[in-house]
C-alpha cells in the first residue's frame, strides 16, 4: 500500500505543481491583458479629452470671432446714428437760424438754383406763411442785381418738407430743400464728421 500512497502522493505533488504553473502563467496573462487594457483605457481617455479640449477651443474662437464681428457691427450701426444726429442737428441748426439769416440764404438758394429767373418758389407750409414774400423780393432784387431776369414768384402750394425750397417751371423742379441739400452732403462730408467723431 506504501508504494501506492507514494505514487499517489508524486502524481498528486506533480499535478499541484502543473496546476500552480498553469494559476501562475494564467495570472500573468491577466494582469498583461488588464496592463494592456488600461493602457488602452487610458490612451482612449486622453484621446477623448484632448479631442474636446480642441474642440471647445474651436467652440470658443467661433463664438469669440461672431462676438468680434457683432461688436463691429454694432459699433459701425451706432457711428452711423451718431453721423446722422450730426447731420439732423446740421438740418436743426440752419431751421433756428435768425429770420434775416434764414430769409438771405433762402434768397441765396433761389438764386443759385434758378436757370429762367421765371421758376415758381415752393416753400414749407410755415416758411411760406413767415417768409414767403420777402424770399420772393429778395432773390428778385438780387438776380436784377446780377443783370439776369427777376421773374420769381411765390407758388400758392407747399412743399412736405421742413425747410429750404424748390424752384419749379413747367415740369422741371430744383429741390432745395434742407434735408435734401444735407443728405447731396453726407455722402461727401461723412467721412470729415466721423472723424472729427471718432479721433
């Protein structure tokens, strides 16, 4: 019976020795494919990361660049109001001129615009009702003075417009009305307004 115990026991000593190297071989295995794996995890990690820090970067250059973009636009906008509240205080100004100012450039308006001397004056319903004769004597008297025909007459319609005038014969009308003259201008004068604005 000796014999077979031994032999039992060898077999027995044999195989736990198999069976350890096959645990130890096995557990190696494991920890390279867990080594393996998180390595891989942790690659995929920074992978991931990096790939939404680029793109939150980019997020936020586009959004920097349309917040860049609408400031400019805005400011532009708000240039373009304050030229034109240069330009209305400019319309303003000439309105609240002195009557004896306000008339002699009225006169003066008429006489450059005038071709035939024989045009119609239309004036604003509040210059014709304040003014409209002496404009009419005055622009006569001072295109007589320059040797041409003095014809002009005070039309009996208005005009829907603020200030200045319009020489009209026939069909043909020569508006010079302020807001016209202002805005023939600020083509030409926008560009000194602003700077005078914004420097």
């Amino acid at each position: 019976m000796n014999g077979i115990e031994n032999i039992t026991r060898r077999i027995g000593e044999e195989t736990q020795i198999e069976i350890d190297e096959i645990m130890k071989k096995a557990d190696e295995q494991c920890e390279a494919i867990r080594t393996r794996y998180r390595k891989m995890a942790e690659e995929e990690y920074w992978r991931i990361l990096n790939k939404g820090k680029q793109e939150a970067e980019n997020r936020a250059q586009r959004m920097r660049s349309v917040a860049q973009a609408e400031a400019k636009k805005q400011m532009l906008s708000l240039k373009q109001e304050m030229i034109g509240k240069v330009f209305e205080m400019a319309v303003e100004k000439i309105l609240s001129m002195p009557e004896d100012q306000y008339v002699d450039f009225l006169k003066s308006l008429a006489v450059k615009a005038s071709r035939t001397g024989k045009e119609q004056i239309i004036l604003s319903p509040g210059d014709r009702a304040r003014y409209g004769k002496k404009i009419a004597v005055a622009a006569n008297e001072a295109l007589l003075a320059k040797g041409k025909t003095a014809s002009l007459t005070l039309s009996e319609k208005t005009g829907g417009f603020r200030g200045g005038l319009i020489l009209s014969e026939g069909r043909v009308e020569v508006n010079c009305s302020i807001e016209t003259i202002i805005e023939l201008r600020r083509n030409e004068l926008a560009g000194e307004v602003a700077k005078l604005l914004y420097e």
